[in-house]
C-alpha cells in the first residue's frame, strides 16, 4: 500500500451480498428455500444458487465449481471458494425469535445455542447442512 493520502470516498452503506459454500446445493436449497423460507433468486446446476433476504442476497457457492477459472468473458468473476463451515446472521425481530425455535425444531434443525447477550438482543444458532453457522439474531445485537 502507498503512503500517499487517499482520496476521500464515502464508506459502503450496506451489505448487498454475503456468501456460504456448501457443495450439496439441494441440500442447501431445501434448508435455505423450505425451512428458512427464503426466496430463491436463482440457481445455476451445481454452481449455486441464492436468496433473497431483505434487500441483501444469500449466496450459496459449491466451492468445488468456483474454485475453477471463468467460462464466459462476459461475466470475469474471478474464481473463489471457502472451504469449512462459515458463519452469517440473519435480523430476526425478537418476537418472532421463539416461533423460528420451534420452526427449526420440527423441521429437525438442532440448536446450537440461544442466548441473550449482554446488551438484551437474543441470538439463535444452528447449523445449515454444509455446516455452515446460521444465526438469528435481533437487530439490536448491533444497535
């Protein structure tokens, strides 16, 4: 990096995407579209497929197929991938916390733990099926 000062540029507002890796993409597909009950955007084969979440999107990359270099010109992504579990937090608004535990539960998802942090926000972790941590989160966790 430069010692010289860099231009001022405003930082991002937001996350518009968040990425997991998980090579059994119809497992992840159920998990994410039945239980989590999140809109699927798109998927490609056994590339990946992705959610809407809010105004945010949920990428679900099979590692084994973004690891390889770009096909088309037109779209120069470079090749990533991640291999282990990972971890994302979804808002979840506090009352609707315990309805989501016993979602999960009668869909067979294990909690990992729920607990209420110092500051009062309540966070529930589970595991998707790549093993990646999920946890629902009240927004004021960051607040």
């Amino acid at each position: 990096m430069s010692d010289l000062p860099l231009p001022d540029a405003a930082p991002p507002p937001f996350v518009l995407e968040a990425a997991l890796y998980c090579p059994d993409l119809d497992a992840a597909e159920t998990f994410y579209g039945e239980v989590m009950g999140l809109e699927k955007i798109s998927r490609v084969d056994s590339r990946h497929v992705f959610f809407r979440v809010g105004t945010g999107v949920l990428l679900i990359f099979n590692p084994d197929e973004t690891e390889k270099p770009p096909r088309n010109p037109a779209l120069p992504v470079p090749s990533h991938g991640a291999r282990g579990p990972g971890h994302v937090c979804l808002a979840m608004p506090g009352e609707a916390l315990e309805r989501w535990r016993k979602r999960l539960q009668e869909a067979g998802v294990a909690i990992e733990a729920d607990f209420t942090w110092p500051n009062g926000a309540r966070s529930i972790y589970v595991r998707d099926p790549a093993g990646n941590s999920l946890e629902l989160a009240e927004p004021r966790l960051w607040g």
